[in-house]
C-alpha cells in the first residue's frame, strides 16, 4: 500500500506515468462443417503456465536458448479435470491431447512480427478432423509431435463451453499474446 502511495507521489511530482503490463493471450477459433458451414467461432483467453513465464524470463534476462518453432495443440474433452499453472509436457495429468485430425503433426504456429505490443499469426492453423470427439481446448508447445511429452508448454485455454467435431470438421486457429 505505502509502495503504491509513494509510486503515485513519484508520477505527480516528476510527470511520469505509471502502468502494469497484462501479459496474455488469446486463441480465436473457427469451427466449419464439412460443407464448409460455419459451426461456431470461438474467443478463448489463455493462461499462460508456469513454465512458459519461465522460459520467456530465461531467454530474455539469463541467456536461455530461444525456442524457434510453436506449435498448436488440441486438449481432449475425455478425462479432462483441469488445467494447472505448473502444467508441462511431461506431467498435466488433467488432461489429454485430442490428436484425430489429418495432419501427421501438431500445426505451427506461423507468427508474424510483433507490432503495437502484440504478435500473432496472420495464417490460420488448421485442422482437418478425421473422427468424432468432444474438445475441452487448446494449447501452445515448442514440439510438434502429436501426444509428445517433451518441449515448452506456453499457454493452456478452455473453450467457454464443450465443442463437439466429427469427420470433416475443420477449426481454423489464430493465437494472439499480447502485453
């Protein structure tokens, strides 16, 4: 409390202004039938895990090596209990990865170069589902193996309510983080 007093008389006495960053992210989904019909759009605030925080203040403040490649995954609605803050690749036993679609990987994430204190991919990931489930949500991962147990886990999002696919769906997904 005494800090925020003193960092307001320090903003008023010397014209500087002062704010909090609110780092996050968000996955917006298009969700299409096989005839092409639109089946739901889907706006998805992220969390971003425990590990992601860390990696980025590795890479950017301790010399830690930069991941150069994301990529998109889709959490299984099956089993699911929950997501956690110190969810990693190798341990998030609340939930499983819906891996039934055409692509023999998860799908990059084809950022472009961050501007106005943002970065996103212009380029839709897609996916071509190829069997029936229910999707509880998504995720971010520096490993393209599909159920892969190693990699950065950056961020985990729950669709606001169950998204039921069958054969021939496709989810178009754009990640957006934002500082």
């Amino acid at each position: 409390m005494l800090r925020s007093f003193l960092e307001r008389v320090h903003a008023k006495l010397f014209g500087l202004q002062t704010h909090l960053t609110n780092f996050g992210g968000r996955f917006a989904v298009e969700h299409r039938d096989r005839h092409g019909v639109l089946k739901g759009i889907y706006d998805i605030p992220n969390g971003i895990v425990d590990e992601g925080l860390n990696h980025i203040l590795d890479t950017q403040f301790a010399a830690g090596t930069p991941v150069t490649a994301w990529f998109i995954g889709i959490v299984d609605n099956s089993g699911f209990s929950a997501f956690a803050a110190a969810d990693v690749m190798s341990s998030h036993t609340g939930w499983n990865e819906f891996t039934t679609y055409t692509e023999a990987t998860r799908v990059a994430w084809a950022e472009d170069a961050a501007a106005a204190r943002s970065i996103t991919n212009t380029t839709s990931a897609d996916f071509a589902i190829t069997g029936s489930g229910t999707l509880k949500g998504i995720f971010l991962v520096s490993n393209n193996t599909k159920s892969g147990t190693t990699g950065v886990l950056w961020a985990t999002a729950a669709f606001a309510s169950n998204v039921a696919v069958v054969n021939g769906d496709s989810l178009k997904i754009t990640y957006t983080v934002s500082g």
